[in-house]
C-alpha cells in the first residue's frame, strides 16, 4: 500500500522515490489517515506554501487502492481502501527470501571447569535469536560454541586438582568442584609460579595434563548439555579456544613479518595507540599466548572454512575493548574482511534491587538450577488454572518457563542491563513471553473448533480489524530491520503489539457464528501464521493449548 502512495506522489512532484518513501509518515490516529505527506519540504522549490502544496496533491485523481485524499494543513493524508488491502494482506503468500549470503555466528562459548554464567545465557538466547532472524533475511547461518577451553587458568585447574582434588567430588559435581579448586589456587599468589608452569606445560603438548585437560572438558560438556537441552538450543560447530593452539606460532610470524610486533619487557604487543585503542599483549614472556592471541588466529581461520560475509560475535559488552583490539589489529594486518566483524554486546541482568545479578552467589547455585526452579514456579503458576499430570505438565511448564525467559530477556535492546525478574516474567499478563503463548494458543482454539472454511467475503472493515491487518502487514519489515540492528528486541515488541491487536480484536469482535465469521477466521488464522513465526524468530516453542 506504501508503494502505490508513493508512486502517487511520484508521479507530481519533483523528488526521489526513496526521500518519499523517507517522508511519508504514519498519522498517530486513524481517522487522519494511514499515510501522512509532508509538504514543508517543497515550499522552496515550487514557490508556494507548503498548505497550498497539499492541497493541490490531494485533488490528484486516486489511483486503485486508495480510497480517500484529503489535505489538512501543510499535510496531505492518504486513507488506504480497507477491502483491496486486507485482501492484499490476507490473500499473501510469505515466500522464502532469496539466498544472500553467510554469517557465523561465536554465541554462547562458556568455560570450561566453570559454572555456566548469565552471561553466557544472555548469549545463548540473544545469539539464537539473531541467528533466526538473519536466516528470516535470507543468510545461510553458521552458529558456533567457541568453548572457552584454554588459558591460563586450566594451569591453576590442574595443579589445584593435583594437590586438592577428589575423585568422589568429580563425579558428584565435576563443574563446582573444578570451580572449587580454581577459586583455592586462585586466592593467593603463593602457587602462581606452579600454576604457570603446569599451562606452559599443556601448551607445550604435555601427555599428562592434557589427559586431565581433556577429562575437565568432556566433563564441562556434559553439564553444559543439559542446559541446551532444557532450552531446546543446538549449534552448528562446537570449537574452543584450545583449537587454535598450534595455530598461534603462525599468528605470531605473521605479525613480525609484517612489522606490526613489538618486544615490551619480554613480551610482545602490538601498539593500537593510535587508535586510541592502546597496547594488545600478543605473547606473554614465557612465550605462552593469550585470549586476544587465540581470537586472532581464529577469526583468521574461521575466514578460510567459511568464508563468511558477516561474523557476529555475540558476547557481553564487558568486552568491548577487546573486540575492538582484536578487529583492529586484523585491520593493521592488511585483512580487509575486518571490517565484517561485528560484536554484539549484551548488557548485563540485575537483581530485583539494582544489583548485578549471579548466579554464583550462594556458592553453588548454578544455572541449572535456577532455570528448573523457573519450570517448577510454571508448573505452580499452570497447576492454578489447570488441573494436568505427567508429561502434559511437565512438558507445558517447560515452554511456558523458556517463554518467560527468553521473551523477558529478548524484549530489550540487547545492550541495556535489565532486570532479571522471573515472577514478573511468568505472569499471563502484561508484556510477558507466557502472555504471547497465550494469544498464540487463543488464535489455535477458535481455529480448532471450525473445519470447513464458509467462503470469504470481505466487507466493511471495522478499525479494530484494519487495526491488526496493519500489523500483520508490517511483519517483514520489522524482520529487515532486525537484521540491520542485529536487535531481536524489535521483533519481540512487535509479538507484543501484534498479541495485544489480537486480543483487542478477540474481545471486540465475535469470529464464530458471526455474520463476518469467514473473513474473520482469515484474519485469525494469519495472525496466528504470523505470530507463530516471530515467535520462532526469538526461539520461543509455540503451545496450542494452555
Ligand atoms: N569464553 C568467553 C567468556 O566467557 C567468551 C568467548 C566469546 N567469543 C570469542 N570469540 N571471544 O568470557
């Protein structure tokens, strides 16, 4: 419908298609039209004010689709014909888009011998979510786990085991007791010497700690598993830092040799001084390498498998410098692709007074368990509407308890630190992941109780209708956007107005027995194919009853 206003205004005065398109303004009530045409603009080059402007667009005859101009004040707004549209917008068929590339996608990446952290969670979810939307745009999508699975601390991990550890503790609760032992050799300076020693000595390719590494990693994994699991999250690839270990030597002559290297005490750097970006430690002076060192030689080879057209490296905004550090010194390094780098940050979750929140505070609880204690606080919340047993219930409280989750989390710019809150984020009312299922489920019941379609005629369109067939019409346009943004937030606002039209128009207007009853089962019936895919774009399983 926007095309053929624009085309209108095309056809009479003197701009580009494209600054139409950018003028042309939604009124905020529907009785001054669906589109709003600014006339200020052309004052100057026609010679004439902007309200005689408008009112001589809004006597141009009206092409098929439009069913009313009408100049007001220095505006010229445009009513769409209701019938032509919804017809346009129900009858669509939402074919796939055409192929446009590729994009990685470094999301989720825990550390092993670690507790898995919010952080972490934030990117599992926000990481999927973009990885869906930039599918929806036509990307061939790479999601990868980049394990963090090397570093110095598996120094401290291994001779912490050696002096402290406990078989019978591994296998109980293999991550909090890893953790344990970091945290021991980890409080003083006292073993530091030794810890070093034992991660030069994995670098180095030592039988022996490698045989502990690789125990702590299957371990780690384990764990890690079950948390996938319960939030229904795959990947592509699982790669890890300690991947790139014997690819660092090439990093490191490739530096030197094109001069980018510096010796500093021992160690060596490279000086990012000049934009503003300040010194980047590439090997310390044992020789052993770093974080940055293994990110480098990683985006180097993960260029070369995938030849990817964008990678996104969904991680929190912690850290930001270091992103910038290591797209910068690929830059110096002559690789051009550098510039398709791009971190998208996550802020961090609060607690319900402000504080950051953790997940390691009371020692050992983990992530696990606060996401079971979100299904049994659904499982609650279900058992007071609904008497279910089993696998229903079980089943039920699961995706209700991910909807609150990832809905609560998503809804936001990803950037902005937000509360994690998650009695608020189960309740079936307000803006809530639980009230999205519930509209979606809604939608399924009426359509459930009809098999036979009565043929279609469209008549009058109230506005509570027009209402929702405009917000379903502005489905793919909110998914582009995403895209550009990297922002799920935008389609999860979008699943909340376009749930709060439907419920408007549920109350407002009868669909079963009605006069209208087959148009508005359409209408019904493509909310819920569109409200099913946004909800598919932000992870979120559908139910169809609850
Ligand atoms: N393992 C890291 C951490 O927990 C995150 C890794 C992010 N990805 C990357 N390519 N650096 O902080």
């Amino acid at each position: 419908m926007k095309n053929i206003v624009v085309k209108m205004i095309a056809k009479e005065v003197d701009l580009d298609v494209c600054d139409i398109e950018n003028l042309l303004e939604v009124p905020p009530r529907l009785e001054m039209g669906d589109f709003a045409f600014p006339c200020f603009g052309l004052a100057k080059s026609l010679k004439k004010s902007p309200v005689i402007i408008a009112s001589g667009l809004a006597k141009v005859k009206l092409p098929k689709g439009i069913s009313e101009v009408k100049a007001e004040g220095a505006y010229v707004n445009f009513f769409v014909d209701r019938g032509i549209f919804a017809k346009g917008v129900l009858g669509k068929k939402r074919v796939d888009v055409e192929k446009k590339g590729k994009i990685c996608i470094d999301m989720s990446s825990p550390n092993i011998a670690k507790p898995f952290g919010i952080g972490h969670l934030r990117s599992t979810i926000i990481g999927n979510s973009i990885g869906k939307i930039c599918e929806a745009n036509g990307f061939e999508v790479v999601k990868i786990n980049y394990l963090g699975d090397w570093g110095t601390q598996f120094g401290k991990i291994i001779f912490g085991f050696r002096k402290w550890g406990s078989e019978a503790k591994l296998k109980k609760d293999a991550i909090g007791h890893l953790y344990e032992l970091y945290v021991r050799a980890n409080a003083t300076d006292e073993f530091d010497e030794e810890c070093r020693a034992e991660f030069k000595k994995l670098e180095d390719g030592d039988k022996e700690n490698l045989k502990l590494w690789k125990r702590f990693k299957d371990l780690s994994l384990k764990e890690f598993d079950k948390i996938y699991d319960l939030l229904g999250i795959s990947f592509d690839v699982v790669s890890g830092e300690s991947l790139y270990n014997d690819k660092m030597g090439a990093v490191v002559a490739e530096l030197e040799a094109k001069g980018l290297l510096i010796e500093d005490e021992g160690a060596k750097i490279v000086d990012l001084d000049s934009e503003g970006l300040g010194k980047v430690l590439i090997q310390k002076s044992d020789g052993t390498s770093l974080y940055a060192t293994r990110d480098l030689a990683m985006a180097i080879d993960r260029k070369k498998e995938y030849n990817f057209d964008r990678a996104v490296y969904e991680v929190g905004s912690e850290q930001k410098l270091h992103f910038r550090q290591v797209f910068g010194v690929l830059d110096k390094m002559g690789y051009e692709w550098s510039k398709d780098l791009v971190h998208a940050a996550h802020g961090l979750y609060l607690d319900k007074d402000g504080k950051k929140f953790s997940t390691r505070r009371g020692k050992s609880v983990f992530m696990k368990d606060v996401l079971n204690e979100v299904v049994e606080k659904a499982k609650t919340n279900l058992l007071k509407r609904e008497m279910l047993k089993g696998k229903e219930l079980d089943g039920r409280a699961r995706k209700i308890a991910l909807a609150a989750i990832f809905y609560g989390d998503l809804k936001n710019n990803r950037e902005h630190n937000m509360v994690f809150d998650v009695d608020r984020f189960l309740s079936f009312e307000g803006d809530t992941g639980p009230y999205l299922l519930y509209s979606y489920a809604r939608a399924s019941s009426i359509l459930r109780k009809v098999d036979s379609k009565a043929s279609v005629k469209i008549g009058e369109i109230n506005d509570t209708e027009f209402g929702l067939i405009k917000k379903i019409d502005s489905f793919e346009d909110v998914v582009g956007k995403a895209y550009l943004g990297l922002a799920p937030n935008l389609v999860a606002n979008y699943c909340f107005e376009l749930a709060s039209l439907f419920n408007e128009f549920y109350h407002a207007c009868p669909v079963l027995g009605n006069e209208k009853e087959g148009f508005r089962l359409v209408l019904v019936g493509a909310f819920r194919d569109v409200m099913g895919k946004s909800l598919n774009l932000l992870g979120i399983e559908k139910l169809e009853e609850m």
